[in-house]
C-alpha cells in the first residue's frame, strides 16, 4: 500500500484518527456511528481499520469485523469523502481488508450496501462480490440493503 504520497495511501487506523472517522461517517445519510462505537472498533480485538490519507488528510475508512469462530469477515463501513472520490481510495480500503482477511486465514468477506448505492455496487462488482441476499427496509430511514459476499 505505498502510492505516491500526490495519490495518496492506506494505512491502519489508530486511536488518534477517531475524529475523522466519525467526520466521515456523518457523510452517511444514515446508520451512523457514534464516537463510542468509533472507539471502540479502533481497540476492539475482533476489529480492524485502516483510513485513506490525501495530503496529510484522512479521507476514507474501512471497518472490518470478525467473529469468533467464523470463516468470515464483515466490512461493517467503507466511507470515501466526496472530493477524494475518483482515485481508488475505495478499492484500496477494500483490497487491504481482503488482504487482512486471507492472512487470517478467513474464507470469505461479507458486506451491506445501500440498494440505491449505484457507485458502491459497482465498485463491489467489479472486485468480485455477488449479491447473497436482499434486505428490504434495512437501514434506519427504511432503504433497502444488498447483502454482498466473496470468496477469497
């Protein structure tokens, strides 16, 4: 994960970038975190996070939850900043998370997306992930969900 410094990079998150994150969570229109749940996945065992930073700016995350005993991983949230959009920062969140994945020897990756999310679709599609399932009223304002699945 070593771009230029001009495209920007991926690193894992620590206790320092909760502030961000939680500023880019707000872009959610809804299903937001709280600074407590924030937190908490930045130390959490069972949880991994890295962030997007352009030009010293953090501006996209990745959540990536596992279970005990489970052979999959969640992506619980992949939030990129509008004018950071366009240069792959989604794509590399997603690609160090399956990365983490496959060196824990995890068998699959699972993930939500808003129905109405045409851009994140896409970007799902095109790295490998099928829809498994669809979620009517999921979300908090009523919106549908997608279920997304991929073997590693």
């Amino acid at each position: 994960m070593n771009e230029p410094l001009h495209q920007g990079h991926v690193r894992r998150a620590h206790a320092g970038d909760g502030s961000a994150i939680l500023t880019l969570e707000e872009l959610f229109p809804s299903d937001r975190m709280s600074m407590r749940s924030v937190r908490r996945f930045l130390t959490a065992a069972n949880a991994r996070s890295w962030v997007a930073e352009l030009e010293g700016a953090v501006v996209g995350n990745l959540i990536l939850l596992t279970r005990k005993g489970s052979r999959i991983a969640r992506i619980y949230s992949v939030v990129v900043a509008p004018p950071a959009r366009g240069r792959r920062f989604g794509e590399r969140l997603v690609t160090a998370a399956e990365i983490e994945a496959r060196t824990l020897g995890l068998q699959a990756l699972s993930l939500e997306v808003r129905a109405d999310n045409a851009a994140a679709r896409a970007l799902y599609a095109k790295l490998g992930y099928q829809e498994a399932a669809v979620l009517p009223g999921y979300y908090d304002d009523g919106g549908d969900g997608l279920r997304l699945r991929k073997a590693l």
